[in-house]
C-alpha cells in the first residue's frame, strides 16, 4: 500500500559549551574581567548566557553575552572571589549549563587609619596617656600597631593595639615630648602607615642642687678694700637645667647673680667681689 507519509525528526541534542575561560586570572580592584566561550549546536544556538555571584556587596549578574566567540567584559571594584557559569539554549529548546567557575578579583586597597587621639595630650609624670584611633578595611583588618619612641632613656614601643575601637593604654615616668604614628595591614597584606603625632609627659621633678662650696681670697689682694668669692655647686636635672642664680642676701640688700655652667659638666659657678671692711 503505497501513500506518502509524514516523518517527524525532533531535534534533543543539547548545546554544546566548551572552552570556557575568565582573563586575566587574576584581577585587581577596578580592572576588567572577560569572561568568554564557545557555544556549538546541530542546529542553531539561539542564546547564551552568564550567571555570575561575588562577595558582600556585589549584586549578581545574569546576562546575555555577546556573540562572536562568546564574550562578558565587565570591571570589578570589589575585592574577593566570583562563582561564575554559562547557560545556553538552542532554537529547538534545548539547554545546557557549564560546569561552575571561579575568577578572583585582588585587593589593592590599604585599612584606613582615622581618628587617632592621645588622650589627655599631656599629663605630669607618672600619668597614664591613652592612644586610640579607628582603623577600616574594604575586607577585613589583619593587625593594627602603635611605635611610640620618647625621652632619653625611653625604650621605644612597637606593640599590638587591643581591639574594639582599637587603642594602647600606659604610663609614662619620663618626662618629655613623645612621638608615636599607628601602622596597619589587612588580611590580604595591604598596608597603611599614619603621620605622626605628639604627646607630652609633663615634668614634676625639680633640679637638685648638690656640692655647694664657696672659696674666698685670703689675704685680699694687695691690701686692696675688695676681695672675690667663688662660689660653686652641682645642679642636675632629669630632663634639663634651664638656668641657676646665686641669690645674696644681708639686712638690707638682696642680690642675684647667673651662674656660669662649667662646659660638659653638671657643675656651676659665679665670681663675686665683695667689699670688705677696714
């Protein structure tokens, strides 16, 4: 019995994707990632897609990529990984996913140190300076330090802030002018130094006066009416000796005298002539 007869040939071969690839791996923060692949039917592909999911912040991205060697250039601000895969269908219906794929994008940012504060930004010897400061990162904060360097005879600090608004408590027994700048890195080993900044511990210790010895001229010069007196002494302090007075004093005359310093010693001395009685 011969007829003509309909025959119906379907078409269920997926689409076929290979050679899927993300360049440069990897990328640092701002730069362009292209996303690329090939897309092959035994029929016609009919559209191929990108799906695409990243760190905090990054909003997902589920886009048709541009035919030619399939492509999706895109910039990326945001530091982390990216989990990326490709759909496609063909004009018969069929689909196909790729496997999932990983490009990462670098942090090149450095913590933010703000905020940075002594407090009280001066304090008599003995008194306890707080140093603190605010330090962010667009991932996250590995470790944040303080160099403290101070007075002669100060050993120099370069120590680990405690966390939670991050800050470095002490006390200071020498008296001076101190320096100190913070200094952080993130986890990825990005890094950030401060300026420098002052405080001071204010000085409470008054000289000492030590050695006091006074020499006369004896006999007078020459039977002259006049003689001289040296009077010397020993005057140190701990931070430094500013100036040191002789101050003479009888019943009705009181005077004051600057003391010469001897040079590279801690000792003084002044020369006076006194009138003497006949």
């Amino acid at each position: 019995n011969n007829g003509i007869k309909d025959i119906s040939i379907y078409d269920n071969d997926n689409p076929v994707i290979t050679d899927v690839d993300a360049q440069p791996p990897p990328q640092i923060q701002g730069g362009y990632v292209n996303i690329t692949c090939t897309v092959e039917d035994n029929i016609e592909v009919e559209s191929v897609n990108v799906s695409i999911t990243g760190p905090g912040g990054f909003d997902p991205v589920n886009t048709t990529m541009d035919e030619g060697i399939y492509y999706y250039n895109a910039r990326y601000t945001i530091a982390g990984s990216y989990n990326y895969f490709i759909w496609a269908n063909d004009t018969s219906g069929n689909a196909n996913t790729s496997s999932i794929f990983t490009f990462d994008i670098w942090d090149i940012t450095p913590p933010e140190i703000m905020d940075v504060l002594a407090t009280p930004s001066s304090v008599p010897q003995g008194g306890d300076i707080n140093i603190t400061c605010t330090v962010t990162d667009n991932v996250e904060v590995d470790m944040v330090n303080v160099s403290i360097s101070g007075h002669v005879g100060f050993d120099p600090v370069n120590v680990s802030m405690d966390e939670g608004g991050y800050y470095y408590n002490r006390s200071y027994d020498i008296a001076g002018t101190y320096e100190y700048f913070i200094w952080v890195n993130d986890t990825i080993g990005n890094a950030n130094t401060s300026i420098t900044y002052f405080f001071v511990i204010e000085d409470t210790t008054p000289p000492e006066i030590s050695n006091v010895t006074i020499t006369t001229s004896d006999p007078l010069d020459t039977d002259s009416p006049f003689g001289w007196e040296n009077i010397t002494c020993i005057v140190t302090d701990n931070v430094l000796v500013n100036q040191v007075k002789l101050v003479v004093t009888n019943d009705t005359i009181t005077a004051e005298y600057a003391m010469d310093n001897i040079p590279e010693t801690d000792t003084y001395e002044c020369n006076i002539t006194l009138m003497q009685p006949r």
